[in-house]
C-alpha cells in the first residue's frame, strides 16, 4: 500500500536554507508589508515559492520567537496550495517581524497571502522585458 499524497507538507525544497540565498533576497528583492510582518521576494525559475524566516531578537525571547516561526512555517503550509505560482513563477520570500503580541493562525494566514499576493504581482521577472 502506498502512502497518501502529503500536498500540506513542508519539505526541505520549500525552504530557504542556506546563507548565500537570503543574501540574495535581501540584496535583489523588493519589499512589502503588512501588519508587523515585511515580505522580501526575489524571482526564482522554479514552479513553487520558497520560504525563509529571519525573526530578531527584538521580537521577544527564544520562547516566542520560535512560537511565531511555528506560526508562520504552519501558515506557509497551509497556503502553499493557493497561493501556488505559474510555471516558473515561483518566488523566494524572506519574512521578517517586528515586535507584535502573538496573534491567532487566521491572522498570521491574512497577512501572508496578502503578502505573497502584493510581491507576486509588483516582483518584475528578471528574464521578460519590461511590459511583458
């Protein structure tokens, strides 16, 4: 018997895990924001978006931040269906926080999408000319 399909899952080529690729993000994307999250989002050629957290120590001690990283990896998971790209259209987000008190799952969900939806539509590609 072979296991269901796993379409929520998290895998490790959804992530952003290595230094060089923030780097980039931070040095060739553009930024939004929406409540106290900013999404920073740079084109990549794959057929899904990819996700990494940089979550100060401003935002409180290790306890809460590594409970709004939980918060923010569950909401990615739960949208990647929706919020999935076109071909080629995926995107590599870096989401930062400022200090906030901690909001439910729904919310953190709101400002992701809302998010994701703005850099999806302002982020240029880099291989098509402008007013493509």
């Amino acid at each position: 018997m072979t296991p269901a399909p796993r379409k929520f899952a998290f895998p490790r080529a959804l992530r952003l895990t290595l230094d060089r690729q923030y780097q980039a993000v931070r040095a060739g994307g553009t930024r939004r924001s929406a409540g106290p999250l900013t999404l920073t989002a740079l084109p990549n050629s794959l057929d899904h978006h990819r996700l990494g957290l940089s979550i100060s120590r401003r935002v409180g001690p290790a306890v809460r931040r590594n409970a709004l990283k939980r918060m923010l990896r569950e909401s990615f998971r739960l949208l990647r269906v929706e919020l999935a790209p076109a071909p080629g259209g995926g995107l590599d987000l870096v989401i930062a926080a400022r200090a906030h008190d901690p909001a439910p799952l729904s919310r953190y969900q709101d400002w992701l999408r809302e998010l994701v939806t703005k850099a999806a539509r302002g982020t240029p590609r880099p291989n098509n000319p402008p007013g493509e």
